[in-house]
C-alpha cells in the first residue's frame, strides 16, 4: 500500500513534467515551422521577383522594338516616351506594378544591347570572310607564278645574233681541298 501512496503523491508531478516536457518541445517545433516558414517566403518573393524582372525585361525589350519600327522619323526621347507608354501599359494589364525609373532603366538596356549587337554585325560584316581571303590569295599566287614563267622564259628565250655565245665547255675546277679532279670534256 505503501507503494501506491508513493506512486498517488508522484503522479502530479510526473504529469507536471510530462505536460512541461511536451510544452518545450512543441515551443520547438512551431518555432522551427516559424523559421522554416519565414525562408519560404524569402525564397518565394525572390523567385516572384526574378520572374517578375525577366518579365519587365522582355516588355520592355518589346517596347524598345516597337518604339524603334513603329516610329522611325520619331527623335529618341519621342521613341522613348512610346515605349514607356507600351511597356507600362501591358506590365499593368499582367498585375506587375514598376516605377518609371525602373521602367526607363530596363528599356535603356535594351536600347543598349541592340547597339551592341548592330556594332558586332557591322563588324562582323566588315571583316573579310575566310573564302574571301583564300581566293584573293590564290590569285596573288596565281599572278606572280604568271610573272614567273615570263621572267623565265624572257630569260631562256632565244640569244639574239649579236650576243657572243660560247659553244665550248668550260671546265669547272673544285676547291683546293677537295680530292676530285676538274671536270673535263674531251
């Protein structure tokens, strides 16, 4: 009986602790959702905001492009208010909200990136092609193999009467230190 005393006094605390225990760990656990929670949300606004930004870039790559087609004899700034109109309006129409600055920014980009492009074609277009440079330096080749057959054949052409032209052999005669004897005709 004793024993069941014991256990009866026990029992409120032992509840007391168990209760507590599960208190602590469920503070830990909604804490840990609490911060896992938080990063989601981070990471889900940066994704929505990645994706919002590619969006306000090809926008305002589309306005660039209907500014610059649309508006050719226009000025730059006439062409640059259009596209800022174009670009404001379908990026409302989509729910994305952005400043004019960040608007002006992205359509300048764009502007900027065509000119680069063009530059790198004109230059591209500028430079000689491969097969262009092969065959201008074929016939180079070609023209100065042509003058070199005429020099060679002016100079074994035909000697002209007047010139002395000398019918025997001559004999070559080798170093001093060599062993071989002059070569003779007889």
């Amino acid at each position: 009986m004793q024993t069941q005393t014991i256990i009866e006094n026990v029992q409120p605390y032992v509840n007391t602790i168990v209760t507590a225990a599960a208190g602590v760990l469920t503070a830990f656990v909604l804490g840990g959702l609490n911060k896992l929670k938080t990063k989601v949300n981070v990471w889900l606004e940066a994704r929505t905001t990645s994706a919002q930004r590619e969006v306000i870039h090809k926008v305002a790559g589309e306005a660039f492009a209907l500014a610059q087609t649309a508006f050719k004899e226009a000025g730059g700034e006439r062409k640059l208010q259009e596209a800022l109109q174009y670009a404001s309006l379908t990026l409302s129409s989509q729910g994305i909200v952005v400043s004019q600055v960040e608007l002006k920014s992205a359509i300048e980009k764009a502007y900027l990136e065509y000119k680069t492009k063009t530059k790198a074609v004109f230059a591209t277009e500028a430079q000689p092609n491969e097969e262009a440079t092969q065959a201008a330096a074929k016939e180079a080749v070609s023209r100065l193999s042509a003058k070199l057959n005429d020099f060679l054949a002016q100079a074994t052409a035909e000697v002209t009467p007047n010139t002395l032209v000398r019918t025997e052999p001559v004999p070559i005669s080798a170093p001093a230190e060599s062993a071989q004897s002059p070569v003779t005709t007889e």
